[in-house]
C-alpha cells in the first residue's frame, strides 16, 4: 500500500479527534471567559484562585485522590504479583476485568444496597451484636466504592509489567543468593514502575473529577472540583465559572502526566 493511501486511512480518526476531543475543549477554554451575563470577563479566574472555597475543594480533591490512588496500588500490586504467577491467570484477569463491562451507574447503586441501612453489611453487623452503623454518605464508603472501580485500571498495567519479566532474570538473582525480598525490591519493583506510573496515571486523575459517587455514596459530604462542575453547569447555570474550573482540572492534569511521565529510555535493574 501506498504511504499516501495509509495517511488517508488516518483521515476518519483525525476528524473524530477534532470534533469530539479538540473542539469541545476549545468551547470550553472560551466560555471560561464568559461570565453569567455572558459578557468577557477574566472575574471567573480571579474569583477561583482568589477563593478559599475553591482553593478548599482543590486540596480537597487531591486529598482523596491521593487516598484512593494510595488504596488501589496497595490492593493492585500484590494482586499482580501473585497472579502473574498463577497457572490461572487468563481466568483471573477474565474475573477482574469484567466488572468493568457494567455500567458505572449500576455498580454505584449497588454499592448503595451492600451499604444501606438494610443492607446485608447492617444485617450482618446486627446480628453479631454490633447494630445498624452508618456506612452510606461517609468518606470511607466513597474511597472504598472508588478504590473498587478504579482498581482494574491500577491492576492491569502493573500485571503486564510484572508479566513480561524474564523469569530467567528472577532465576539468576535466586541462584546466586537472593531472598525473595531482595527480588521483589531489586528486581521485580524496578522493572515494574513504567506499569504503576501508568497505573498511578489512569487512577489520579479520573479521581480528580469524581462526582456521581461523591453525590450518591458520599451524600454531598465529600466535595470535590468535579462536584463544583456539575453543581455550575446543572444547578447555577454558572457555565462560565463551571467551564473555568474545567479549564483549571485539565491543567491541573496535564502538569501531573508531565510530573510522572517516563524519563528513561529505557528499563533497568537497580545495582546491588
């Protein structure tokens, strides 16, 4: 095939990219500019860097992103590092990612069930004595439901990392007196970091801007910019200040990706 034919096979992905990817961040960089009486006006930066309720929300919202970053990888690497030992691994991998096949929305309500008040979790805990306890519209029921849906997206890039180690590098290191210990934190950890850098990429910044599970498994009490979003484009129709703070997360984003992206060119194995 000719290079100039390949290039057009390229045309339809390019137009989907400027229609549904470059252009509705060019509207809303300008209508972050546009105040409510939709005049120009730069008075929504002002009024967001000058606020210390969104200077809250912020710190806010790195707070629990940290925190349901910090669960996923506790939870997602010894996962990975077991199972890609296990002679059953297609099937596990089959287990762990079919839970993202369903619907947020659905995943989230179900959550709402296992932690309502009649829920088998307040069942349970009635009936070793302990009684009903309010396990909805708290912080940790938040982190938990979303330490569970992100949990595929920390597991899968560290697991295939962890995959495509040579097992005759794990060999030598044994055979010539290697703990298990000195394996993983030497050998194992190293060669995996390109998949938790991923890993830590794909959970931090969509938990940036949760705000369906901070709506119905927080309760509202779990603020976050992405609640300030949808609280401006839905309920104040303040879309310039709600475009504004869509404007400040993308940036916020972009500084992160280029804060962790991959400064080697290439693996290593730290020196003994």
């Amino acid at each position: 095939m000719k290079k100039s034919n390949i290039h057009l096979l390229a045309i339809p992905y390019y137009l989907w990219l400027i229609i549904f990817v470059i252009t509705p961040l060019l509207v809303l960089f300008q209508r972050s500019f546009i105040g409510i009486d939709g005049q120009f006006t730069l008075a929504n930066y002002q009024h967001f860097f000058s606020s210390m309720e969104y200077i809250r929300m912020t710190l806010s919202s790195f707070w629990y992103a940290f925190l349901v970053t910090f669960f996923t990888f506790l939870l997602a690497y010894p996962l990975a590092y077991f199972l890609s030992k296990s002679p059953h691994k297609d099937l596990w991998l089959m287990l762990i990612i079919l839970p993202t096949w369903i619907n947020l929305l659905l995943k989230t309500y179900a959550f709402i069930g296992i932690f309502g008040n009649s829920g088998p979790l307040n069942n349970f805990f009635e009936m070793i004595g302990l009684g009903r306890q309010q396990l909805l519209f708290t912080d940790t029921s938040f982190i938990l439901v979303a330490a569970y849906i992100e949990l595929p997206f920390m597991f899968l890039p560290i697991f295939n990392s962890i995959n495509e180690i040579q097992p005759s590098l794990l060999e030598a290191a044994h055979d010539l007196g290697a703990s298990k210990l000195t394996i993983v934190r030497r050998i194992i950890f190293p060669l995996s970091l390109r998949g938790v850098r991923s890993g830590v990429q794909a959970v931090f910044i969509p938990s940036l801007s949760l705000f369906m599970l901070t709506r119905l498994i927080g309760g509202n009490r779990v603020i976050t910019l992405g609640t300030a979003v949808e609280q401006h484009f839905l309920v104040t129709q303040d879309w310039g200040m709600g475009s504004t703070i869509g404007v400040v997360l993308m940036l916020i984003m972009f500084i992160i990706l280029f804060i962790t992206r991959d400064r080697s060119k290439a693996g290593g194995v730290q020196d003994a």
